[in-house]
C-alpha cells in the first residue's frame, strides 16, 4: 500500500480550536442536551434489565426498557439503554474540547452508577447486547484516555467478564439467529462490529485479551470476499456494515493484516459507486447492488433516504483511517461532501429526545423528526460526530501536518520544540479563499500540507503573497515546504464550478446540481421543467442562495444546512 510509510497520526480534541459557527452550534447544543440528562434516567433502563431498584424520570423513545415491549406495536422500547455508552464517550471527547468541570464529573460519576449495575441479565434481557457492550467499551476507554478515569479498566474488566458469556463466540451476520429469540428483531444484535473497540482498548492499555478478542469478532465471512474485490455489499443492514469496515481499519492497523486493509478499501470503492451525490448511501438501511437502480428508485420509493447520524459516524470513522494510512486525498474530498450535506444539516438533538435520523432524497422531500425515533440509535452518534469534526480536519507526521478540512479553526501543536499555531480564516465552501496564518514560538523547517479537492479547477496557492503555481495539483494534498515562522501566510484559492451528478449510470438525466463539495437542493414541491444547460445556469443571489429560471418561474437552490422546513428535491429530471 505505502511501503515504510507509517499511518498519519491523529491530533487530541483539544489540539484543535473550532471558530465555525456551524459546527459549533450542534456540538453546543448536544453536549447542553447530555448534560442536561439526569443521572437516574440515563442509568434507569440498565437497573431495570438487572433486577435493581430504578427510580428517576424514564426517558421514554428507544431508551425505555419494559419487558413487554411488542416489536412492530410499540414505538417506546426497541433500544433500551443503547446510546448509554456512546453518550459516556461523547461526553467524555466533549470534556477533551472544554475542560470543564461539570462534564468530567458527570462522566466519573455514571461510570460509578454504571459499575453498580452491570449484570448478566443486562445482556439477557437486551435485544443488542454486543451492541450495547460495544459502545460501552467505547464510553470507558475515552473515560479512560480523556477524563483520566482511574477505574475505567477495572470496570471495563467486570464488564467483560460479565458480558461474555451471554455473547456468540465469533460475529455473527445481521438477521442471522444464534439463540433462542422472541421476535426477528433479536437477530439484529451487531456483533461484527465489536473488533474495532476492542482493539482500540488493547492499544489504550485494557489489555492483550482484547487484541484476541478484537481477532475473535472479525466478521471474515464479509470481509474475505470484500479483499477478494467481490461487492457482497448488496441486502446488508447499511450503517453496521459500513461500521463494520472501521474494524477491518482496526485489523490492518493492530494486527498488521494486509486483507482487512484490502476489504475496507475495495468497499469504499463500491460504496461510493451507490452513494448520492451528498455522500449518503443506503436508502432504507439497506447497502445495494451495482446496476440495480435501487438508488434512483428511491427517490420516489422512499424518504428514508439516509441514516444520517449514524451513517455519517461510520463514514468519517472509515474514511479518517483510510486518509491516514493512504494519504489519498479522496478520503478528504469524501469526508467533506459527507458533513456539509448530510449530518451538519441534521435537525438537533432535542431534550425531549427528538433525534434526526433519516435524511430524505424523495423528489418530495422534508427534514422531520418521526415520533417513532425518540432517543433512537442517532441520538447516540450525533453528539460523538459534533465531537470529532475537529479530530477529521487534521491530522500529523514527523515532517508536519496535513490540513484535511477547511473549517475556521485553529491548531496548535508541538514541532521539534516549538509551539506552532495555524489558524484557518474562511467562509468555505461559500468562499472559495481559505486563509492560514502561522505563528511559531521559533522558526522550524516543516511541512503544510492541504488538500486539493479533486473538484477544484484553477487553484493557486499563494505563500506570504507569492503565487505557488506549481503546487497545486486537484485529488492530492499540495506539500509546502520550508521554514515557518510567524506572520507566515498561506492563501488557498480553491475555485468552485456547477455540475451535475447523475444518481446512477443508467438515470444519466436524473441529476443533482453541485458546487465544489455543496450539493444545492432545489426548495419546490413539484417537479419543475429545467434543461441540463437550465441547471448548469443557476445564479448565485447571495452566499447561500441559487436560482434556476424554469418554463413555470424561478427555483430557489439552496444547501442542506439552510433548509428548514420547506420542501425541497435533491434530485432533478432534466428535460
Ligand atoms: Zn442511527
């Protein structure tokens, strides 16, 4: 793959500071929501599973437990206590950010209340018990690395120790029975997804039985035909599977193996030959099948277009660990157009459990909260992707730093024993311009290096005013190399253009407009009369508004974070 090179390394949550309004506001407003749980309703459903006394307000949606929950009756009661262990560790990436007191010890004190809990009848009476574990595994070992949580390990031990026996003794596929179940919903459990937590845990310093256990739950019998090149994507659950792929990262990058590197990369590939132009993929949660036109059927079969949160946290978790190990520039590109039209424009996290889940690419459609979704699985996601927008926008190796995403910000690390900062300046992707300056606490030899998305044409990178035209070649990272000192400037045109995306080769008319990395949604609730030349026309009103004049009038354009509660189309049948 890249003979002698060893992966990028990743920045700290606090390494970086985000200025982007945008971004800032879903981290804000869903570490508020967490904070706002009480700890009796967080730990309500997970005392109710073991048998124990659970006073305190029930949070109701996916988190309620009742032992006579009917699948396919009740709304309340598909997942309880699941986002437990993602909220842990979204709380405890939160404390990596902010530094404050409240988080950190809200964190120390549900692990204590957690501990007290934990019970093989947990995981008996738990539809997703290695789910349910996964994310606790996830939640204590940030405990563990961002809180400093002392006991972290010592629960993560009892937690082990307990769960296993309740658990299959190798992954087993999505919808495929291994114990006695009530109703098909208890073949949905996701233990093919455990690997990559596990081994996170052995590198962290649980222990070598978690490298062993991170080896026992490979999911081969997905991954030896996805090395092979065969794309058995098609029918599988969408977001396990593609999470799934971040074990296989975990394979290659724990225990060396070359074929689990082969499997995630050759699955990005078919991933991305059924996503949508906003990045999304698997319309109603299920991965499809190369030629099938299933996708485009979608766009009038479905509004369950895309499992925002949660697909969008799978999708950042594989393409992070693809960018640092191939320092291909696509991975970055992916990344980009996955947050600006997906989860960045999710409707937030409401304290009343409202959860965004689904985005809708029907010619009709609407962002909604289902009062099915209380609580739902991306209630879990949601506040770990707000979290980790800093940690994908840049990333390290001995000779310097890779600049992945352009988002205002600053990062500061050391380099060679200097204090350096660079500082992002932009109204990107509504600007084409992105201003970096650095200061350095004395002048080092290092190297920036930016992306240049595989869309930008024309690009200049200027240093300190003088243009650098030979650096800039679109679908690579641009090397800039030299002694930094303070007052360094590096201005980054990055021109955008309007084209048109087909939904699938055999739709060549069914097409979505874009510019750059934005897809610009057209805000109509009928099917307007355009030519392709129409779109590829569209007007800039302002920043964040477009139009296409019509037979029938004007189409406003807009992208997926302006839109609220008006209706709206991704895609258009071009006449
Ligand atoms: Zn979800």
């Amino acid at each position: 793959m890249l003979a002698g090179k060893s992966p990028l390394e990743q920045f700290d949550y606090g390494d970086v500071v985000l200025t982007s309004d945008l971004h800032e506001k879903q981290l804000d407003q869903t570490h508020a929501v967490l904070m706002g749980l009480s700890d009796d309703s967080l730990l309500k459903p997970l005392r109710q599973m073991s048998g124990q006394p659970a006073p305190g307000e029930d949070l109701g949606g996916w988190y309620h437990y009742s032992p006579d929950y009917q699948w396919g009756k009740d709304d309340d009661g598909f997942a309880p206590s699941c986002t437990f262990g993602q909220w842990v560790s979204a709380l405890a990436r939160m404390y990596a950010i902010r530094r404050d007191q409240p988080t950190r010890d809200k964190v120390l004190r549900l692990n204590r209340l957690y501990a007290q809990t934990i019970s093989g009848d947990y995981y008996e009476n738990n539809r997703f018990p290695t789910y349910c574990y996964d994310k606790i595994v996830l939640g204590l070992i940030d405990s563990h690395r961002y809180v400093g949580d002392p006991d972290a390990f010592s629960i993560l031990e009892h937690t082990t120790n307990t769960a296993l026996p309740h658990f299959p003794k190798h992954a087993v596929e999505h919808g495929r029975d291994w114990r006695p179940n009530k109703d098909q919903s208890w073949t949905w459990d996701e233990s093919y997804t455990m690997s990559e937590n596990l081994f996170l845990a052995y590198q962290r310093g649980a222990g070598d039985r978690y490298r062993e256990l991170g080896r026992q739950y490979l999911d081969d019998e997905y991954y030896d035909p996805l090395s092979e090149g065969r794309d058995v994507l098609a029918g599988r659950h969408a977001y396990s599977y593609v999470n799934s792929l971040s074990s296989a990262m975990q394979a290659y990058l724990t225990l060396g193996s070359e074929k689990h590197l082969r499997a995630a990369t050759n699955a990005f590939e078919m991933l991305s030959k059924q996503s949508f132009a906003t990045g999304g993929w698997g319309p109603d949660e299920t991965l499809r099948a190369p030629g099938s036109g299933d996708v485009h059927a979608s766009l009038t079969g479905s509004h369950s277009s895309f499992e925002t949160p949660c697909g969008g946290y799978a999708h950042f978790k594989l393409t992070r660990y693809l960018l640092r190990v191939t320092r291909d520039s696509k991975y970055g590109d992916s990344m980009e157009r996955m947050m600006y039209n997906t989860v960045l424009g999710a409707k937030p996290l409401m304290a009343d459990g409202r959860t965004f889940y689904y985005s809708d690419y029907n010619f009709h459609g609407h962002k909604v909260y289902r009062p099915t979704q209380r609580w739902a699985c991306c209630s879990g996601t949601l506040p770990q992707v707000a979290a980790d927008y800093r940690i994908n926008a840049y990333f390290r190796d001995a000779q310097g730093v890779y600049v992945n995403l352009y988002i205002p910000s600053t990062l500061r690390w050391n380099q060679d024993g200097a204090v350096v900062a660079l500082t992002q300046k932009s109204q990107y992707p509504f600007d084409s311009v992105v201003q970096l300056e650095v200061t350095s606490s004395q002048t080092r030899e290092f190297t920036v290096n930016v992306r240049i998305p595989v869309w930008a044409t024309g690009v200049s990178i200027s240093i300190n005013g003088r243009r650098e035209r030979q650096l800039a070649t679109p679908g690579s990272f641009a090397a800039i190399h030299r002694q930094w000192r303070t007052g360094d400037r590096i201005e980054l045109d990055l021109p955008m253009r309007l084209g048109l995306e087909a939904v699938d080769p055999q739709h060549p008319q069914t097409v979505a407009l874009v510019f750059g990395p934005l897809v610009l949604f057209p805000i109509t609730d009928t099917q307007p009369q355009l030519t392709r030349a129409d779109l590829l026309a569209a007007k800039r009103m302002n920043n964040r508004t477009w139009e296409v004049k019509a037979a029938g009038g004007v189409v406003k354009m807009k992208p997926f974070t302006d839109i609220e509660e008006e209706q709206y189309s991704t895609y258009l049948r071009a006449i």
